[in-house]
C-alpha cells in the first residue's frame, strides 16, 4: 500500500510527476529530477534541503492485485536496475555481475530483510518505488527474480559486466 502521506507531502510541495509511460519505474522518474536524492535507505532528500521519512517495504506491500501486471512488474525491475546502475556508477564501474547476481538472489527471498552496501541501495529504491504506487510482496519478489535471470543471462552470454553494461543506459 503506498505511503498515502508521502505522496500528499510531495503533491503539496508540487514535486510529483506521474512517469510519462506505462510500466515506467515511479522511483526512477522521481529521483531524476534535479535536487532529490536518497538520502539513505529510509530517507528522501529534497531539493530544499528537507528530508521526508520512507516507511520500510513491510509496511508498503499492498494485499489487492493489481491491473496491467506485466507493466506494474515492468516499472519495479527498472526501479531495481536503476538503482544497481546507479551505484554502479558511483563506483567507477567497479562492481561486477557476480556481485549483484548473489544480491539479487538473496533479496527474491526476503526482499525486505535489511543488506549492506549494494542492497541497501536497492531496498531504498524498493521502499521509494513502493511509497509511490501499490505493490504486492509477490510483484517485489517477481520483478526482483526477472532482474536475477536477466542478470544471469547477460553474465553467461557476454562475460563479468555483461549485466552491468546492459543496465547502464538507465542513468545515460
């Protein structure tokens, strides 16, 4: 269930634009903007120095199913990759598939047990993504399996960043 008063803090301050396209990560969309930013795994950094809390996935998970499911799983995997092409980035590339496969397996189990590092990265992006739109534990685990087999695809078929440079053009 989405953070209701989140998206009223947001809509007051005139700083939440619905994404453009169907099956477009509501995270994504939001964090491009210039001047917001995560500012840890359970805060959102604004553009006026404030930061607003975000609830942790637990309490975001959304009991109903939900209509066009493909685009729904759509948008959470791209808030999952841009998040992961994003610290990516902000290692000097330093990260490898192998990294993130055992990552990504690790969270289609237990999505919102916390993780270090790389993890805590995504579950904030998760937590953003999930603040934003209604989202089921089983659209979370879903989407994160679908970027765990995309992950291993890209490994095996184009070597150690196969994944990572296929994810890049998310924040290029």
């Amino acid at each position: 269930m989405s953070d209701a008063t989140l998206i009223a803090e947001l809509s007051s301050r005139e700083l939440l634009n619905p994404p453009q396209e169907i099956g477009m990560s509501h995270a994504m969309t939001f964090l491009t903007r210039r001047g917001i930013d995560l500012a840890s795994a359970d805060k959102l950094s604004l553009p006026d120095g404030s930061d607003l809390p975000l609830q942790p996935l637990n309490a975001l998970y959304s009991e109903a199913r939900q209509p066009d499911q493909e685009a729904r799983l759509v948008a959470i995997s791209m808030a999952v990759e841009f998040a992961i092409a994003f610290a990516d980035h902000d290692s000097g590339h330093a990260l490898q598939d192998p990294e993130v496969i055992a990552l990504l397996d690790k969270l289609t189990m237990k999505p919102e047990t916390l993780q270090p590092g790389l993890g805590e990265r995504i579950q904030a992006h998760l937590r953003l993504e999930l603040s934003l739109a209604d989202y089921s534990r089983s659209d979370v685990r879903t989407a994160l399996r679908r970027c765990l087999r995309s992950a291993q695809r890209y490994h095996k078929s184009e070597g150690p960043r196969g994944y990572l440079s296929f994810i890049h053009h998310l924040i290029h």
